[in-house]
C-alpha cells in the first residue's frame, strides 16, 4: 500500500525541504546557478571563478579542499555559498551524477531518515519478492547480481562500499569485496573476511546453499572482484553501490538505499538483542548498561562503532521506549527462546508498531 509520502508531489517535497533548510542555516541549492570549477593542473588541480578566473581566495580554497572531491570526477561545479546544501557535483567514471552535500545537511539527513523507516517497513515485501524473482534469472545480468549482492546483504548486514574508500584506505563492503574475500567451508557454508570502513575486521559466515551456489557462479566471472555481471556486449562488469541504490529506488518507489536497508535491520537487530535480555534491569545505572550492551551486539554485526549505530542506525524510539521501561512486558514474555531475526517476523511486526508510535508523539 502506497504511504502518504508517496503521494506527495516533487513540488510539495522540495518545499518541505526548503523549510527545513531554512531552519538549519541553509540555503537550497538546484546546481543550476553559477559555481566554481575544477580543471586539472600538472598533476593537481586548479579552480575557477564562475567567470573563468583562477580562485585565489584560501578561505574559499580551504573550503574546496575539505571537500575531498574525487580525482576522478569529471565536469565539477562547486557552490559558491558555504551554506548550499549542496556543495559539489561530479560525473564519476561511468558518467553518473554524484553529489558533495554541506555536513549539516548530511546531519538533517540523517536525523529525518528515521522518520521514512515506517514507510520502508511496509514496502520491504516488494523488494523482498522482486529479488526472488530475480535470483531466478538464468543469466548473471546486472539485475540478477543485484538481486544476489541485496539478498548477502540482508543476510551479513555489510555496509554496501564504494572504489573511493578501497582506493584511499584499502577498506571493503559488500560491492568492491575480491574473490579472496570469500572462503568456502562446505557447500552450506561459507566465510566472509575483510577489512570494513575505519579498519574494522568484518567477519560473516552465510549458510544458506542457494545463495552460496549463485555466488559460486558469480565467482567464476573473470576478474578479481567477487560481485560482477554481464553487460549486454557479454563484458565482464563490476557491481558499484549506485546499481544497488538505484535497484532499490525502482522497485520501492522513493529514494531509499542500501544505507535505509541496514538502519531496517539495525533496528530488528536491536529488538532481537533485547529480547535476549533474561534479567530485569534492577536501576537505571543497570538499565544504561544492558542497553550499551545490546547497541554493541548491533554495532559488532555491522561493522560499525557504538558511537555511529546508536546515533546512525538503531532508530532512537527503540532506544527510548527500553530506557522508559515500556519494553519490559513485550521482553519478558518473548525472551525465552528468541529466534534469529532473519526468520521471525514477530520482529518487524514489533518494530511497525514502534514506527508507529513513535509518528502520533511527533
């Protein structure tokens, strides 16, 4: 069923985010307007004013170089105004429009993504069936590996990676892993080993034998990366997190990414750790504690800091609602054997309700 989000107009969205622009200090930014420019210089770069100038400002030099704007972005145009929500935009290698956003926009983001999970949670069936159908495809198209790359991920919870952060700090997620990142155990089980964003160890194991045999196939592709496909001219290609963005974008019909995937399961995860909690907090001091406990539970399967999950991922209400001691009927009648949360559904179905809730409090 379509959410009320989905019904809003592309006009009514982008005065939505106008306001809350507005209250953050920024002002929205189309990237239509003038802005600097990037041409390569010797092995640098040098920037011009929108009329053509060289830039020799070091404020507004300083500025550009925080950016951190890939070298191998094509076509740059930079904002002129330190508070644009969008500060840069580049076509990557494959012509693909990428974006810089100013970090107060990225921290607005963040905290008002939480707000579509409800949303999400209702339309993950679609997504879930779509890649059914599509790990049936006979040939190893880009959809099929997507379908396959989506399915690990729901599985294993990896970040989805990008060339950016393997090139400059030689660390991996789902899309950029190497053949030698996968080692097989038996035929129902295989091992996954590398090294995650931040230098965080990533260790997972799969067992589940009909992905495990797709990712034998996908495997044999030429080429060292695990995930790739087969173009239509028959081209060995690799599988980048915008082919799976844009997979999920199509078939839920708004812009959700692998990123709202995790925080979906960061959040299932969380409900399936407090569930395992088998003694009632006795004080406050206590309940903190056994909360800490559950967010690193969650932060160890995602191979992310306890900081970064519990303000990024596990939605705050779930944290709150523990807190309040609102959560200890629904642990104590459910803890004594609490199943995995990949196949109980009693864990979405609690979290939907939590999503809820926690709409009619704003």
């Amino acid at each position: 069923m379509p959410s009320e989000t989905t019904n809003c107009s592309t006009a009514d969205k982008a005065i939505v985010v106008k306001q809350a622009l507005q209250e953050a200090g920024l002002r929205y930014i189309t990237c239509d307007g003038k802005g600097y420019s990037r041409v390569r210089r010797g092995s640098g770069f040098a920037y011009m004013d929108p009329q053509g100038r060289p830039l020799k400002n070091e404020k507004i030099l300083q500025r550009i170089q925080a950016l951190v704007i890939p070298p191998a972005w094509q076509d740059v145009w930079i904002c002129s105004l330190p508070n644009g929500h969008i500060q840069a935009t580049g076509l990557d290698a494959r012509g693909r429009k990428q974006y810089r956003y100013h970090p107060q926009w990225v921290a607005l983001r963040n905290k008002t993504k939480f707000n579509s999970l409800q949303a999400f949670g209702r339309r993950l069936p679609y997504l879930d069936r779509r890649i059914l159908r599509d790990l049936k495809r006979p040939e190893l198209s880009k959809t099929h590996v997507c379908a396959l790359a989506l399915a690990i991920m729901s599985k294993t919870y990896f970040r989805v990676g990008n060339d950016i952060y393997e090139k400059e700090n030689k660390s991996y997620g789902l899309t950029t892993l190497r053949n030698r990142h996968l080692k097989q155990i038996s035929s129902q089980k295989v091992f996954f080993k590398f090294v995650g964003k931040k230098g965080i160890q990533q260790q997972s194991y799969l067992r589940e034998k009909s992905l495990i045999n797709q990712l034998n196939k996908v495997k044999e592709i030429p080429g060292q990366r695990l995930f790739q496909y087969y173009d239509g001219n028959k081209r060995a290609t690799p599988l980048d997190s915008g082919d799976l963005n844009q997979y999920i974008k199509e078939v839920m019909g708004e812009d959700f990414t692998c990123k709202t995937l995790r925080t979906w399961y960061a959040s299932i995860l969380a409900l399936y750790y407090l569930r395992q909690i088998t003694t009632a907090p006795t004080n406050e001091k206590n309940r903190k504690h056994l909360l800490l406990t559950v967010i690193d539970a969650v932060a160890e399967q995602l191979g992310n800091t306890r900081a970064i999950t519990r303000s990024h991922y596990i939605h705050p209400y779930i944290l709150e609602t523990y807190l309040s001691g609102k959560l200890d009927s629904w642990i104590s009648r459910t803890n004594k054997r609490p199943l995995a949360p990949t196949s109980d559904s009693s864990y979405k179905r609690k979290l939907l309700q939590l999503l809820q809730d926690s709409t009619q409090l704003q």
